[in-house]
C-alpha cells in the first residue's frame, strides 16, 4: 500500500507548484519521483477513470488542509504528542513550524518508513521537531511498539489517521480506535479521514485491480459524531464541500440532494 502514498505525494507536489497553493510540501516531489511517479504518472483508461482521479486528488488536496489545521490548533493548546498513524509519505515533521519540545511519532511498516528514509537522506531534509519513527503493522501491536519508542499516554496526544480507515474493515477501525483511546490523555485530539457513504460503490465497483480504489473496505457510520462518542471524544463532522468552499476551492458540481455528514473529523478527548 505504500505505492498509493507516492501517488499521494504526487497530488501533493501539484498542488505545491498552484501560486495559490493550499500548503507547501517540498519534499512531495521528490517522493513522487523516487517512487517513479513525477513528473507525469500512467494515465486513467478512460473519461470516467480520469474523473475518479481528478476526484480523489481534489479530496487529497482538502483532507491535507483540514488535518494542517487540526494540527497547528492542537499545537496551540499545549499538545506536544503527534502520533501519524500510517504516516506513508506524510512530511509535516519537515514542512510545518512545531513548537519546541514536539514529539512526532510516525507509525507506519518498515518498507515505506525505509523508502522515505533513503528520500529524506538524498535531500538533505532536516526535520523541524523531534521526529521519531515506529516500524510496525497497524494490524500487530503498535501500542507496545509506540509505548517502547516513548510516548507518554499520560500527555495529551495529537492523532492524525489520513486515508486509512477506508482500507481497515470494520473491526479493524474499532480496534484501532479502542487502542487509541486507551492512550489518550483527556484534552487529546484526533483527526480522522473516513470514507464517505456510497464512495465505495462510486469509485471502487470498476476500479482497476491494485488501485487504491480497489482496496476500499470500509465507509463512514450513518452519524460519525454519535460513532465517536461511543468512543469517549467529542467530535465534529465536516464535509469536504463545505471545507473546499471556506478554503476558497468550491466543487463546481451541485450537491445530489441533502449532504450526508462529512468524513473530514476533528476530535476532542473528554
């Protein structure tokens, strides 16, 4: 799956070079490109094939604002503890400004981990906080491999789980969010992605075999906000509309009758 995070990466580089850029994420053009994607990468089979694509970068685009707030707020409060779960190609530990004394726990498998090392060496990258790495499967015991790189579950955290929910199936997600709680201190936060409902029939029915699309599982409850309540946070529930119209980016599309709740969540730990 860490293919699909270079293809992230490349959304990301396109988006850098825009003069009216969303965020700037210099490192993105160089993972795309070690990972044989920049600067153009295969194109889509067909009309419908490039529309899915032109989509899914658009949500790229969105989620990767929503979540560079999330984190600069929870930076303001006081978190010291950001913990990017599957972090792939992610490089805020590199781009954005962190308070001193930040902790950034990147938990991801060793072969994406390895690949974004030998990139980050090439370019000299020197990351802004502490950054720490944890080479684990989501899908073994990364609270034990978290706890032994040293976080501190008595201190507010900052969690971020980008594009990765959709892959989980659904015990899997509750799993990982039963583990999250148990590590966090209450005033943690957390930023979650999930698929929205219907996107798996949309865009994952005729998608090609090892697409990103094809390896989609998992979609949003009915009510997110309720869902996370039963997982003690308090959360808020935004649709990528409404965030690409406040970020100056509106959907040129009308919505197909009333919006369900949205897939871009911001959580608080009570």
């Amino acid at each position: 799956m860490w293919a699909t995070a270079v293809g992230v990466a490349r959304v990301r580089a396109l988006e850098t070079e825009r003069e009216n850029a969303l965020f700037r994420d210099p490192l993105a053009r160089a993972f795309a490109a070690a990972g044989g994607l920049w600067p153009s990468s295969p194109p889509p089979a067909d009309e419908a094939a490039r529309r899915r694509r032109l989509g899914v970068a658009f949500s790229i685009v969105i989620r990767t604002k929503f979540l560079d707030d999330l984190l600069r707020e929870a930076s303001a409060s006081g978190i010291r503890q950001v913990v990017l779960l599957g972090a792939g190609m992610d490089s805020r530990a590199f781009r954005m400004d962190w308070p001193e004394g930040t902790r950034l726990f990147e938990v991801d498998t060793a072969v994406p981990l390895d690949f974004k090392s030998s990139v980050l060496c090439q370019e000299r990258a020197v990351a802004r906080c502490e950054r720490i790495t944890v080479p684990v499967d989501l899908r073994e015991d990364w609270p034990r491999a978290l706890a032994a790189a040293g976080h501190d579950p008595g201190a507010p955290t900052v969690w971020i789980a980008e594009g990765l929910l959709i892959y989980l199936p659904e015990d899997a997600v509750e799993l990982l969010l039963a583990r999250i709680g148990a590590r966090s201190a209450p005033g943690s936060r957390m930023g979650l992605t999930l698929g929205s409902r219907g996107v798996i029939e949309r865009f994952g029915a005729d998608a090609a075999p090892g697409s990103a699309a094809s390896l989609w599982v998992s979609e949003m409850p009915d009510d997110p906000v309720e869902w996370l309540a039963g997982h003690g946070w308090e959360a808020s529930s935004h649709t990528l509309r409404e965030r690409a119209a406040a970020y100056g980016r509106p959907l040129g599309t009308q919505p197909q009758g009333e919006e369900r709740p949205g897939g871009l969540i911001s959580a608080v730990r009570r």
